[in-house]
C-alpha cells in the first residue's frame, strides 16, 4: 500500500518551519525513539517518541517525523505506527491545513488496512475524503482496502477510477483499479489496467503478481507462470505468489 502523500505535502507545507540547529533536547528524544524501533523494541521507541511528541516544538512536525521514523524500519511496523498514530486523533484539528489534516486521516486509513483492522478504515478514508475531496491517494488506498476485503467493489470501482481522472500516470492507481475490475470479474478490462500497471511499475511484485491471477483466469497459463516467476525474483517468499504457482502447476512445485 502506498501511505506517503500525508508526508510529503507536510514536507513541502512545514518545510519551514524547523530550521536545521544544534539538536535539541526534543530532537534527541527523537532519536533515541529510532534507535529503539531499530532494536525492535517497540513499546520503548511509542514511550519516548509520546515524549518527543509533548516536548517538540511543532505538533504536526513531530507527528510527520515519527510516522516517517516507523516507515523507514525495514519490518514496516504498520500496527505499532497506527497504535502511535491514531492516539492523537482528538487533536486532530490541530493540524490547521484542512488537506494535511486530511492526509493524516489516509495515513489512519491505509496503517489501519495494513494492521489488519478491517472495521476501523472505513471511518479514517471517509474522513479524508469528506476534509479533501480532491485526495487521490485517499480514494485510491480506500478502493484497494475495499477490493481485498470484497466489500462494496462498485463504490471500489468510483473512487478508483477518480484517483485515475485526477492523476493517471501512477502505476498503484492502475494497480488498483485493475485489482478492483478483477474481483468484479471484469477480466478483460483488468488485464488493460494491470498492463498498463507494469508498464509504469515493472519492479512491483504485487503489480506481477495481480497480473499473473488475471491471465490465470483468461486460462493463459503460460502468461501467468512468466508473471508470477517475475514477482518471485522481485520478492522471493511472496506468498500469494506462490500459491498461485502452486495451483497453476497443479502443486507439483513450491
């Protein structure tokens, strides 16, 4: 999933507002709480990182730094980012810009789909989207979360195909509305999107992966076999995958 644009625009919009000094004792606690993360002690790295949070001198900066903190970790710690994150939603309106407050409220939706919270995301993307309707990456993780979860695919399908009208050069906004025509059984119109998906993102092993499940159901197996070979050189161990490698193959390899 793709949970950046919130800090992005708060990169672009704050990029001011923190001018480079000595490190500062709220700094240093920042960085304390990344060392922590590092360890993959993660309880330690959300008590010093609240400190850090209480003592920095710009809310929405530090709420920025740490969120960028638990996205760099190699493990993607997605649940222990939502836990951090979404304790500060009563101050939500402190974030004054109307669109990044609605940014952090994609962030919410899209940590709470990757954590595994399916009856939480709906809330955070709807709010997102009701603060900035313009909020692409909004409607493209809500339609995404949606598809995965077979739920309400033709509401999928509207907020997909809006995150592709405001800006369709992006090869996930395909993705997505390729995933979302697949669930619907719309298979020939998938394989369009999710061509076109590849094209723009040809290192993506859930691109591949999505590709390979659409030419499987088109019954050209071979397609399949080469798409999935190059999702797994992209990701050993992806295990979508190889399950579906497993099926095409009739489970005579792992």
């Amino acid at each position: 999933m793709r949970a950046g644009l919130w800090l992005l625009a708060l990169m672009i919009a704050l990029g001011g507002c923190a001018p480079k000094k000595e490190q500062s004792p709220a700094q240093a606690l920042l960085q304390q709480g990344v060392q922590k993360l590092e360890a993959r002690d993660y309880e330690g790295a959300a008590a010093v990182f609240r400190q850090y949070v209480e003592q920095a001198p710009h809310f929405v900066v530090a709420l920025q730094e740490v969120y960028r903190a638990y996205m760099r970790h190699p493990a993607r710690p997605y649940a222990q980012a939502y836990e951090f994150l979404v304790q500060y939603e009563p101050r939500a309106n402190e974030i004054n810009a109307q669109v990044d407050r609605a940014g952090y409220y994609q962030v919410l939706g899209t940590l709470a789909f990757m954590s595994g919270k399916r009856d939480e995301y709906a809330k955070w993307f709807e709010k997102a989207l009701a603060l900035d309707p313009m909020n692409h990456l909004a409607m493209n993780d809500y339609a995404y979360a949606l598809a995965e979860h077979n739920r309400d695919l033709q509401k999928a399908l509207k907020l997909a195909q809006r995150a592709i009208a405001i800006k369709s050069n992006v090869g996930a906004y395909r993705d997505t509305l390729g995933w979302v025509l697949y669930k619907l059984g719309r298979y020939e119109e998938a394989l369009k999107e999710l061509r076109l998906a590849v094209q723009t993102a040809p290192d993506t092993a859930e691109l591949r992966y999505h590709l390979a499940a659409v030419y499987a159901k088109l019954g050209r197996k071979d397609d399949a076999l080469v798409e999935l070979e190059k999702a797994l050189a992209l990701q050993p161990g992806h295990k979508p995958s190889l399950e579906l490698r497993k099926a095409l193959l009739g489970g005579s390899k792992q």
